[in-house]
C-alpha cells in the first residue's frame, strides 16, 4: 500500500487576504519580511483571494524535469526535497509546474519551494481566519491503513452509508481480541451479524435483544477477565437501541462501571427498519411515524441528548465525534479504548444516513461537516478528572439553513420551527459551555478513583 | 533471442518519462531500457555544468540502480542500437545480438550537427552531447587558454559562460545577427549579450567562419570578413538533430526526425517515438516539428509511455510550444510560446515593458485575447503556468489588461480559479 501524506489545504472563501502566511513564510525561511520571497503566495482575484504554493504532487513534473537529479519526492514526507548542492539554476523545473509552487528567487540566486517546514508549516500557524489548515489525516490512513479490516468485503449497507465506515474505523483499531455486540439495527441489518450461517464479522460477535446489550457484553467482559484473558467489550449500536430501548441496561452497567466500551452509532432514527423516530430524531425532523402533512410538521420534541446523560453517569470517558473529523475521532477512539480496560466508556459518533435523512449518496462527509460547522452537532469530551471540554470551536458557526438545507428531512420546515431549532441548538451550546466551565469537581475526581 | 514486452532506446528525459508512464500503469510486464552510455541515465542539459566543476559527473544521474530494480526494469548499458527490424519485432545492436519486443519506443534523442566548413572534418575539436564529451572537455580545460565556441544557442552560450568561468578567453561566432535566435528577439538578446561582454566573453554575431585551420593543439578560425580567432579549443555547437539514420531501410517513416502521431505512435503500429529524436505537430503549426527541449521531452514520454501501456487515461499530445530557460551569470531569460511574427497578424497585440537600465525586459503576445507568448529577461512569472494557459488558450477576457500589467500575479489567480 503507497503511503499518504500531509498536506496544507487552502479554503479560498475564508481568505481575508492579510497576507500574514507569507510574513510568517519568509520570516521562517529568509529572515526577512518581503513578501516576494514567500514559498505562498496569496493573489487577488476579483473580490477574493487565491493561492500559489507547491502542491507536493504525488507525480511531480518539477522532479521529471530536473536534468541535475536535484529534485525528488521523499518517499517518507512526501515533500518534494530540494537539493541545492545538486541544482545548476537551469529553472527547467519552474517551467514542469502549472501552479507557480517553484520559482527564481533573486536573491538567493536559486530556486525556492514549500518544504512544509519539516512537518509544522509557519504559515499555517499564522493564518487567523482558518484559511490554511495543515491536513495531517494522511498519518491515520498510514497508520491504520496497515491494519486488518475485521468486516468482510461487501456488507450490504446503503450507497453512501457512513455507519459501515465508522464500523470499519474502529474495530480496525480496537483490533481482534474482541467480543461485539450489534443489537438489532442497520449495523447487524448490513450482515456484520451473519447471514446463511456465515457472519461479515472476522471476530466474535453476538446480536443481543435491544433491551440487553450493555448488560450482556457486562457479563462477557466479567467471564474473560475471570478466566484470566485480556478481551475487549465493544458495543455497536444504534441511537435507538441505545437512547430507548436499551437505555435502562446502559445506564445501569454505566453507574456499574462495567469495563465495556459502547460506541452509539446516531442515525437519529431506526433507519434500519423503514425511518422510525428514535429519542435521538431531532425537532422537526420527517420520518416515516413524524410524518409531514396537511396537520404533522415532523417530529414535535426535542432529541434527548444522550452522550450528555453518560456524563451524569459519571464515566471513565464520554465522547462525541464525527467523521468529518477523522483525526479527533482517532484521538477519542484511543482514549475510549484505553478507559474501557479500567471503566465504563461512551462514544457517540453522529452517523449522517443517505436514503434515511434523504440527500444524495456522495455528500455523507460533507453533512457531517455541516451539521459540526452549523454547531448542530457539538463536538467535546469529557473524563471524571478533567471535565468536559469541547474540542471543535463552536464559536463563528455557520448559518444552520446551510445544514437543513441539503437535508430532504427538513425541506418542509416553517420559519417558526427553524427558530426552535436556533433556540434548542443554543441552549446545547449552553449547556455544554456551562459544563466546560465547572471543570472537575472533586466528588468527580473520587468517582474516577 | 532475448524478447521483451517494452523496449524503450535511450535513457534520458522522454525515456525515463515513459518509462515511469509505464510503470504507473502496469507494474508486472518485462521492460527494457537500452543505452548506449557506459553510465546511470543523465541529461544532456547538466553537461555544461560538469564541464565547469559545478556538477560533480558523479552526482547527476537521473536514476539509480535501486530505482530500476524496484520497479522490475532491465537496464543495459553499452547497447547500442544499429537497425531496427519492425517486420520481426527486433532491433540489433552494435554488437550484432539481437532483441525481440512487443512495444518500442524510440527515444534515441539527438546528435550535433557538424557545419560544412573547410578545415573542419580533419581537426580535432569539441562537441557537447554526452557525459563522455563533457568529461573530454574537462579534462582539456586546465591546458587551454584561448576557446572558440561556433554557434550563439543555449548549448554553446552555457558552454562559453562555463568555459569563462574557468578562466578561459572565450569567443562567441554566431551566423545569425543575435544570440539564442531561437527563443529571444534582438532586443532581449542584447540585454544576454551585454552581460556576456562585461563577463569578458567575446561575441561574434553575423559572423560566419570561412575556414579553420590547424594550429598547435588548437586551431585558427578565418571568418568571412578576414578576421582571425587564435584558439587552442575548438567547441563546435550549432545545434543538433535527430539521430534517424539506423532506421533507414526499417519501414519507419522519417521526416526530419521520426514522424510521429498524437500518441507519439509512428506508422508502425507497435511502434513509438519521443524526445528529441520525435517530429510531432506544433502547437501554433499543423505541421510536424521538432521541439527539441527538455520539458516537451518530457511530456512526449509520458504520452507515449501511457499510449503502450494502454492506459485509459491517454491524451492527445497538444502540440509542442516553443519555450526555454536561460540562467547566465546570476541573471535569467525565460521565453514561453511564439514571437507576434509566427502568427497571423489579425488579433495580434503586443506589449512590452523595458528597462535597459536594470537589465529587464518583458514582452507579451496575445492573440485574440489569449496568450501566445511571454519572454522575459530578469522578469518575474512563472513559465509553467503560462504553459498551461496556452495549451488551455484559456481566454483571457476581462483580465486582459490586469495580465498586461501584472502578469504573474494575474496568471497565479487565473490558474487557482481554472485549475481547481
């Protein structure tokens, strides 16, 4: 498998054109302040702003047409390495790249490009507005990548479904000393439970009733460690097995402090068996039992917030994540691991469904970005030591009509029920603020111990 | 008879191009890379820099072994190609044994021209085409004092600007009335050869030599107007050309190079042709030309490597666009598409800014609002984006006069916006 690499993503519409990128390039690199000699080069174009800077390419015409062997992409960083003692000046280089990412620099008589300053770019870090962002995700895919995929090929999920996704992601990284539990759902419902005698698992796993989940994988992880063996509890369930049904089993291994770790995969609905309503389907929201008519306007209660009731229960580790957010999934993903061999430990992944929430089947990624964006869905963790804080910034959100706008869910939506949704989203926003700033208490801290 | 599914002759850029184009595609079928050289591949464009000691000979391949041995390629060194066999699927080589292939591709580049001159066939002199010729030439340069390079392109203006480096009295003749006629107008080529005579290099343009004679070690040029240049090293560099002659008798289709199509297939079906060895269509001409230079070498390979390796993703080659760089003595040229004369003249515009004063120079050519040429001296753009925006003959609209006055910054925006 070829290896993925770091990147710096430059998003033109939050450009504001400070040019403090290329301050804080030619500072690192030339010592100096003018802007000529920056490696990016942010230009004016029309009302906005666009950008000039190596790509990095994965097939460098730059390398292909150096004549002095002086250009070569670095099989570990993925930065085109630049070798000066190698360089005669020819500038043939500069006429390979169709994105001004090599030029002449004057005065230092020699070619210059972005060597993304050894893996940390100053200009990233200069960037106020959020318009260049270092993507280091590649170190996942190289990472993880290498890993075994503990599903089979061909699980029957929709087009576009971001639960086998999630699915996937995380039991490649717990790995394969473990025991899943997949209560009825879509992720049992797509084959991971077995059909004709066969399961699409590739490691133990059982389909408990919707009521006992928690409470099954409780006395599987009790029966392992008894005989003396180091065996994951992992629960993947969905937010209607989790949030209705199954919850009094939950909350009580929860408070227990089983040593399981339960990932609720919330598709706001039981999706699996034709769109019903769950506790997690928020206001407004169309299914097939909040239907939209003459009288119904969708669904008419609030979602209960669930990972935010894990929190009063006091857990190892409570989390929500996106994917959208693969690096803060990863790093929430290790954490839950790690408190589920001691406590109970929570993670709430907000799972986008295509043929469910209606909208095409190659924007999943993107709808959960929006939902994260639009602070719809709020992104935050907490442990009995250090509280609750958010790790996406939930200040400068996006409008949230740029998020129920591509939700067919949400098309007949009235102006009065938009405003509850404002309203219900800034009380969470509240709420979870509130949370933030209590910090660890000590009757907290002593749960933990 | 050893067979192989590619056949690739020659190992520098077009080669090397394909070769990776291949590569990219299929990763298993047997590929054999033929050179003639005794080396690792390497590029004729670094040769003047070995000469001058800037480029240690040592470091300026352009693969190493690793490289072939990771992606399965059979590299021969000494092979020399003598006749190709397209009826049986074969070349010969110089030492008479033979390989069979399924796909070849000619890549055999380029050799110098030799002007009719008396005096000249039976003297010893200099050329500048291989590593051998560099190394030559080199190891002449502690012993010379006085050199005349024949011919003002870019190989005999780098060769005469290293030779001066290295202490050497160096004199320019050139036929035509400036230097680097190829890529730059007189006005630009002043400012190039302003600089060369205040880095003590002697330029003779308009000036045609009407004899050599033996002289010494050396040699003595008479020109045409009677004068006469002393040298002890005789660098002859009036240009160069395909190399077709082992092809006579091949079935192979020749103009002035091999002429090729838009895949850089010959006319041979399983045959193909890149480089500088190629004649393919021009760009701003529908007839077939020779773009002897490095990044066109370049693109032609990987045409020509995805064409064998049948690779879906194929295009049609646009056309070669004339366009160099030039470094002399700190400074730089960059000449990118075609002077307003090679076109029509309908539609035609022509901007300049010049500043004699500070060695610069910009001209820009557009033709119905779309760029056809940029020629710089110490002037700031980048010659591949502006590459691009002619292939693309993106239309330069409402742009037009921001690109006039500030045409990095505007082809920078233009690209980000097309690009994306």
């Amino acid at each position: 498998m070829g290896a993925a690499y770091e990147t710096i993503n430059f998003k033109a519409e939050a450009c504001d054109g400070c040019n403090d990128c290329m301050t804080a390039c030619v500072q690192a690199k030339a010592q100096s302040d003018d802007h000529l000699r920056s490696r990016i080069q942010i230009v004016p174009s029309g009302d906005g702003f666009e950008l000039a800077i190596c790509r990095q390419c994965g097939d460098p015409e730059c390398v292909l047409n150096c004549p002095a062997g002086a250009l070569a992409k670095n099989a570990g960083s993925g930065v085109i390495d630049w070798d000066g003692s190698k360089c005669v000046n020819c500038l043939l280089c500069t006429v390979g790249c169709a994105y001004g990412g090599i030029v002449y620099d004057a005065l230092s008589s020699h070619v210059i490009k972005c060597d993304m300053c050894d893996g940390a770019p100053a200009c990233v870090k200069a960037c106020a507005t959020g318009a260049l962002k270092h993507v280091t995700t590649a170190r996942i895919y190289n990472e993880v990548g290498n890993l075994e995929d503990l599903f089979v090929p061909g699980l029957s999920g929709c087009q576009g479904c971001n639960t086998e996704l999630i699915m996937r992601h995380t039991l490649r990284r717990i790995g394969p000393d473990v025991v899943v539990a997949t209560p009825p759902g879509c992720i049992p419902g797509m084959g991971s439970v077995g059909y004709n005698g066969l399961t699409g698992t590739k490691v133990p796993v059982f389909h408990p009733l919707l009521t006992n989940t928690a409470s099954m994988l409780a006395g599987v992880r009790r029966q392992y460690k008894r005989s003396g063996r180091d065996v994951m509890a992992v629960a993947l369930a969905g937010d209607g097995g989790t949030a209705d049904v199954g919850f009094q089993s939950l909350s009580g291994a929860a408070e227990r402090g089983e040593e399981i770790l339960y990932i609720c995969v919330d598709n706001e609905g039981y999706m699996n068996t034709g769109m019903q309503r769950s506790g997690c389907t928020p206001y407004g929201a169309w299914t097939s039992t909040t239907p939209v008519g003459e009288r119904a306007h969708g669904k008419t209660q609030d979602a209960k917030n669930l990972p935010l009731l894990m929190v009063m229960h006091n857990c190892g580790y409570v989390a929500t994540a996106s994917t959208a957010y693969m690096e803060d999934l990863y790093e929430k993903l290790d954490r839950a691991i790690q408190a589920a061999r001691t406590g109970f430990a929570y993670l709430h992944i907000y799972s986008p469904c295509t043929t469910g929430w209606r909208f095409p089947s190659d924007q999943n990624i993107e709808v959960a970005r929006k939902a994260v964006e639009t602070n719809f869905v709020l992104l935050w963790e907490f442990n009995p030591k250090d509280g609750l804080h958010l790790t996406h910034p939930a200040d400068n959100a996006r409008p949230i009509d740029e998020y129920l706008q591509v939700l067919g869910k949400y098309r007949h939506l009235d102006p009065d029920q938009i405003a509850h949704i404002e309203r219900t989203l800034a009380n969470n926003l509240n709420r979870i603020r509130g949370f933030a700033a209590a910090k660890g208490t000590s009757s907290a801290a002593a749960g933990h111990a | 008879m050893q067979h192989t599914h590619y056949l690739i002759v020659g190992a520098s850029h077009a080669a090397l191009s394909a070769l990776h184009a291949i590569r990219l595609h299929d990763a298993e079928q047997e590929v054999t890379l033929l050179t003639r050289d005794d080396s690792l591949p390497y590029s004729p464009t670094v040769l003047p820099y070995v000469v001058s000691g800037r480029s240690d000979p040592g470091r300026v391949f352009l693969r190493d072994e690793n490289y072939f041995t990771q992606h399965k390629v059979n590299y021969l060194r000494g092979a020399k190609v003598r006749k190709v066999n397209a009826g049986q699927n074969a070349v010969e080589l110089a030492d008479g044994s033979e390989i069979g292939f399924d796909k070849l591709l000619l890549a055999t580049g380029a050799a110098p021209m030799l002007p009719s001159i008396p005096g000249l066939a039976g003297m010893k002199f200099h050329v500048l085409r291989t590593l051998a010729d560099a190394l030559a030439l080199r190891e002449a340069l502690p012993r010379i004092k006085r050199a005349v390079v024949l011919g003002g392109g870019l190989i005999g203006m780098h060769a005469a600007e290293n030779l001066a480096k290295g202490g050497v009295e160096v004199s320019v003749v050139e036929v035509q009335s400036h230097v680097l006629a190829g890529y730059f107008d007189a006005e630009a080529s002043a400012m190039i050869e302003k600089v060369f005579a205040a880095n003590g290099v002697r330029l003779l343009t308009g000036a045609r030599v009407a004899s050599f004679a033996p002289q010494g070690e050396g040699c003595r040029a008479t020109l045409a107007d009677g004068t006469e240049l002393d040298a002890d090293l005789l660098l002859v560099a009036t240009g160069v050309a395909p190399v077709t002659d082992f092809l006579a008798g091949s079935g192979i289709a020749t103009g002035r190079g091999v002429l090729v199509d838009e895949h850089m297939r010959t006319n041979i079906a399983n045959i193909w042709a890149a480089g500088d060895v190629a004649q393919a269509r021009g760009f701003f001409t529908h007839d077939r030309i020779i773009n002897g230079i490095l990044p066109d070498a370049v693109d032609q390979g990987r045409i020509a490597g995805m064409a064998m390796a049948e690779d879906p993703g194929t295009k049609n080659y646009a056309g070669g666009v004339p366009l160099n760089t030039y470094s002399f003595f700190g400074q730089h040229a960059v000449s990118v598409g075609v002077h307003e004369g090679a076109l029509e003249q309908a539609g035609v515009e022509v901007k300049k800014q010049v500043d004699a004063e500070q060695n610069h120079y910009l001209k820009i050519v557009l033709k119905d609002s779309r760029l056809a040429g940029i020629f710089g001296v110490n002037a700031a753009f980048d010659p591949g984006i502006m590459w691009e925006l002619i292939l693309r003959a993106i239309d330069l609209g409402d742009e037009k006069l921001a690109f006039l006055r500030s045409p990095q910054d505007t082809a920078r925006a233009l690209m980000s916006k097309n690009w994306r």
